[in-house]
C-alpha cells in the first residue's frame, strides 16, 4: 500500500474468527468481543493504513451460546469505520467459527487489491468448481497462529526494557476507544454511528 502499488485505499476488510468459544467464567473478565478481540483489527487497521479512526458503526448478536447473554456480550460482531481520509473498512469477529481459527485483512484501491493471513491454513471453502482445495488443516488458535509475532513482540519489550531499542508502539489509545465498552454499547442501543470525539478517554 505505502509503495502505491494500489492506487487510492477505498476499502479495507478485516476478519477475525475464533474456532470456539472461551470458557464461560472468561467472558465476564474479558472485556467483551469488541475489546478482547476487534481492538486488535482496529489497531492492525491503524498501522497499516496510517490513517485515524474517525467514525465508527457497530452492531453485535448474542444468539449463539447462553453464556454470551449471561455475560452481556455478543458471540458475533460486525464494526464500520470511517477513517480520516475517508476510507471505508469494516471488521468482523466471531467465536464460533467451528471450521478454524481465521484472521484475514483484505487492502482494495482503485488500482489494485491485496489480502494478507490468506493461505493453505485458511479455513475456508471455495464453492467454485476450479477454486482452491479445502483446508485440511486449518489454524488451530492464535498461539499457533502468530507464534513468530509473539515471540517477535517478546524480543522486543526485552530489548526496550534493557535500553537497548526505542519503544516501537504508539500506545494505542484510540484502538481502546473504538472498542470500549461504552462506545460499543452506546452504538448497539442507539443504532448510529458514533464520532471517536463522543467517546472519552479511558
């Protein structure tokens, strides 16, 4: 994208997929899908697109598991964002995607498109006759998932605590913003989009 191979960013489509739900005591401590799970799309979003967050939309459905309800948080979740230089993207989640675990981010300009976390491991299946193969073994989790980023990401707060490397990371805050609670709830009772000055600092 940087290098303008894309042309202009008009889209940006962003999944994360759990293969099953987390135990029933976790998700009243979890902070609820938005910020347990989609923080990580919007904050991925921010990085990549080096672009704020300005807008946001989101709606979430407790029909699946009991428990969901029980904990006043959603099983499923879809977000809009609106960013800075008008960008549309949209990131869904989910914890009850039985096929595997699936995190993806689709970049789509007016020149070009690209998808990244797209590969053999990927669960998912093409209906098309001539389409890839189905996955055999699709990602099992997030640890398996992204071993070489945590450890990555291990590395590098070692480093910064020694004093041997600047701190890589803005903190983030805005990503808390788009998935905090308050905003998410006020955007599920409210049905309308909410401007990131609505939302306070946590």
């Amino acid at each position: 994208m940087r290098s303008g191979s894309l042309g202009r960013l008009h889209t940006v489509r962003a999944t994360t997929s759990d293969p099953a739900p987390p135990p029933a005591a976790y998700l009243p401590l979890s902070g609820g899908l938005y910020r347990d799970c989609l923080v990580h799309d919007f904050d991925i979003l921010r990085w990549v697109t080096g672009r704020e967050v300005v807008e946001v939309y989101a709606t979430g459905s407790d029909a699946g598991p009991a428990m969901f309800r029980a904990a006043g948080d959603v099983d499923t979740a879809a977000s809009v964002l609106t960013l800075d230089d008008g960008t549309l993207a949209t990131a869904t989640a989910t914890r009850c995607n039985g096929a595997g675990y699936d995190v993806r981010m689709e970049l789509a300009g007016e020149l070009d498109q690209v998808s990244v976390g797209l590969d053999g491991r990927t669960p998912i299946t093409s209906t098309e006759p001539k389409g890839p193969p189905p996955c055999e073994q699709p990602w099992p989790g997030f640890l398996e998932r992204f071993a070489p980023a945590y450890e990555a990401e291990l590395d590098a707060f070692v480093r910064l605590v020694r004093g041997e490397r600047d701190n890589p990371c803005d903190g983030g805050e805005r990503c808390t913003r788009c998935a905090s609670r308050r905003c998410a709830s006020a955007r599920g009772r409210e049905r309308r989009p909410v401007r990131m000055e609505e939302v306070p600092a946590s």
